[in-house]
C-alpha cells in the first residue's frame, strides 16, 4: 500500500506508549482500504479467515511506524477492529458475558452494565457519536426498523430476545443512547427466586394457589424490578393443557409452557400505515380460544380491552403495570382508561377494575440491587366508592430480609375456594 493510505500516526505518550482508541480508529480505516484494494470479499467470509488478515495488517502498520506495542496488545487491536466490522463493536463483549444484564450506552464515553441489580461504569468506550450511530445501526437494520432523524426512537428485539431501544439527536441532547436488556437463555425457576430471597416460600405456595384457582393477576413494579421474569415463573404454574395466548410490544416473554401463541405489536412503517396495537391483538386473541390471555404490558388504550376480557370469561390472565406500590396500580389503570377518551363513570370503572383483578403482586429494587416483592395485595371489591384490598404478605422493611404475613385469610370468593389448599388458612 502507498504511503498516503497510512493516515497520521496516532499519538504517543511517555516512552512511546501508544493511545489505544487513536491506533484503533487509524487502523480501522487502514484495513477497511486494505479489504477494498484486496478485491476479497471477506466481510461475507469466515471471521477466523478475516481475524487473519487484519492481524496481519495490524502487524504490517505497528512494523511500519515502529511503534512499541506488545504481541497481547496487537492481538486486542485485531480482535477489537474484527468486532467493529462483523459485529457490534465495544458492546460484542458484553453481549457474550452472562454477568451482564443490561448495557446502557450513554454516548460515545460513557457505557454501564448491570450485574446482578447493581449498575456499574464500564471501561469500555466508543470512538464517538458516530461510531455509536455506526453500531446501532448494525444492531437494527437485520431487524427491519429506522433510526434517523425523522424516525429518533426505535424499540427492538434482538434475535435472542434481548430488548433494544436506541435514541438518536436532536431528541438525545447529549448524544446517542442505547439501552440493551439482555435476555436470558437460562429460565428462571421459583426456586431462582426463593434463592435470591425475591420471594419466600409462603408466597410461592400462595401464588401457586391463585393461578391454580384461575385468579386475574396484575404484577405491579418499576422499571427493572423483575416484571417480566415473575410473569415468566407464574407461567410455569399453569397447567399444561391449557392454551396461553401472549401479547407484547417487544416479545420478552419466555414461558415455560408447552402451548404458547405469541402475538406482537407492530409499528407503523415510514408512511404511516400498518400499524397493529395491543388492543388489536387483544380482541383477535379472544378469536382464537384462549384458556388464558397473558399481556406483557398495559401501558395504553389496550386497558380496557385487557379489562373487558378478565370480565368476560377468561380467568387466569395475567398482565404488568408500572406503579410504586398495588394501591397505585388500580389508580394507574384508572389514569390509562381516561386516556382513552372513554367517559365512565368513576363508581363504574372502579367495579369493573374490581371485577377484572383478584390479585396484585408488587415488585420493588432494594438499595443494593436485590429485587424482591414488596406486597401482595388481595383486590376485594369497593365500599363507598373506594377500593378494598387485603394485604396477604409484605415485605419486611424493618429488617430488609423475610415476608410478614399481614392477613390470617384470604377475603376474596375465588381465593376462598377450597381453602383447604391456602397456605393462609393454616
């Protein structure tokens, strides 16, 4: 190669060390002008055929410019610049490591990972805005979706599952934001749970009963708290011959059951049409002999389908709401069937949260990152207009360890059948 397609040396500091990202972003462009004069076609080959050649261009320029660089360091350079034309750049390594949970990509400099609940600065770092752009644009155009600047915001889901959602200036004010909730491969077990002291026995036995007994239940939590993983586990309790029907905007659901029908909510395309919202996919779902309806989320005018539905025969359901706490939870659903537009009386609506809900399962994180359930709550019905609830179990804050039992019973008809099977009635 001529000199001119060497680019300037990249800096150097005290006893010739070399500025690790500067070499990278130079070498980077060497071997993107190397494949090209080369004729081959290797970013649709082999990755260990392409790992070969640009170690050995690496090798050639660090030769070339004389610079002091160890044989560990040249094969990161390789390795990272092979991750940077097949991949996802910085972000290949979190990907592949298990300990993390989330990756928050801050702009170009600032990129945290959750390991077990706890965020922490990673020493990761991008090259700059657009090698962020660079990367999420890797990540979403196999997925079909847009990010630009008439199209800033994009939610995904990664072929494994992993949730993506990816910001983009003028709305970002600081710089492309990725955030990635990385799916997990391995499916949580109650006995998971029980072990991460998310919940105790005593619960486990009582939500075993309530999904037995077909309850309508509302997991109830902020974002991060588990929602999704509990909804996972109470999965697992149905019984196996009966017919689940799921709803998600961005499929995360992992279910532990034999017959699943996963429905997805679709956006509308760049002229606006196509869409397909939850409500819609609700009301299909109940075309399609559901034993049970199971909604990743209500967030919208979906509420009162999701509502009509638990009233109308399909006991059992299952959704998440974002709340602090189960009181909050019947007002939230409130909040979104105003949103609506629908006018209905406050006394109505009330009753017909009350005859839709049997249970609220409230999920917090602790300050050091534990996620547990902080109540769970009984909906019982209204008296003068108020909601009453009975709180079976909470979390003992005192402490910050174990579940107080706060209700010897359960007030509820449902949960009162067979009592013999409560854990309560003891």
């Amino acid at each position: 190669m001529s000199g001119e397609k060497l680019f300037g040396a990249p800096s150097h500091g005290p006893a010739g060390n070399t500025d690790h990202e500067g070499l990278k972003l130079v070498l980077h462009r060497y071997i993107i002008d190397a494949i090209e004069e080369s004729g081959k076609n290797l970013l649709e080959g082999s990755r260990p055929m392409l790992s070969q050649f640009v170690i050995d261009k690496v090798a050639e320029y660090i030769a070339r410019l004389h610079l002091a660089i160890s044989r560990y360091e040249m094969e990161r350079l390789a390795e990272e610049i092979v991750d940077e034309l097949t991949g996802f750049g910085p972000l290949e390594v979190l990907l592949r490591d298990s300990t993390v949970t989330e990756i928050l990509v801050n702009g170009p400099h600032r990129v945290f990972v959750e390991r077990e609940g706890v965020l922490h600065l990673s020493d990761l770092r991008f090259i700059d805005d657009h090698h962020v752009e660079r990367v999420m644009q890797r990540i979403l155009a196999p997925l079909g979706r847009r990010l630009d600047e008439s199209s800033p915001m994009v939610d995904a889901r990664l072929p494994d599952g992993s949730r993506v959602n990816a910001i983009i200036p003028p709305i970002a004010l600081d710089g492309p934001c990725l955030s990635i909730r990385k799916f997990r491969k391995d499916m949580l077990k109650s006995s998971d749970l029980m072990a991460m002291q998310t919940i105790d026995q005593a619960i486990f036995e009582f939500i075993q009963e309530a999904v037995g007994k077909r309850c309508n239940i509302l997991v109830s939590g902020g974002t991060g708290t588990g929602k999704t993983t509990l909804l996972n586990i109470l999965s697992q309790l149905i019984a196996p011959h009966e017919r689940l029907v799921t709803i998600e905007d961005v499929a995360e659901l992992q279910l532990g059951h034999p017959h699943v029908v996963r429905l997805e909510t679709r956006p509308p395309n760049a002229e606006g049409h196509g869409e397909v919202k939850a409500s819609d996919l609700i009301r299909n779902a109940l075309r399609m002999r559901p034993d049970r309806i199971i909604l990743g989320e209500i967030r919208g005018v979906e509420v009162v389908d999701v509502l009509t539905a638990m009233n109308t025969g399909h006991d059992g359901s299952m959704s998440t709401v974002h709340a602090n706490n189960a009181q909050d939870a019947l007002l939230r659903l409130e909040t979104l069937v105003g949103l609506t537009g629908r006018s209905i009386a406050e006394r109505t609506l009330r009753q017909m949260i009350c005859a839709a809900l049997d249970v609220v399962i409230q999920l917090t994180r602790l300050p050091d990152g534990r996620r547990c359930v902080s109540e769970v709550v009984e909906v019982v019905g209204i008296r003068d207009d108020i909601y009453v609830t009975n709180t079976l179990f909470r979390f003992d804050r005192r402490t910050g360890f174990g579940f107080l039992r706060e209700a010897v019973n359960p007030a509820g008809d449902k949960l009162r059948r067979e009592s013999a099977l409560s854990p309560l009635s003891h």
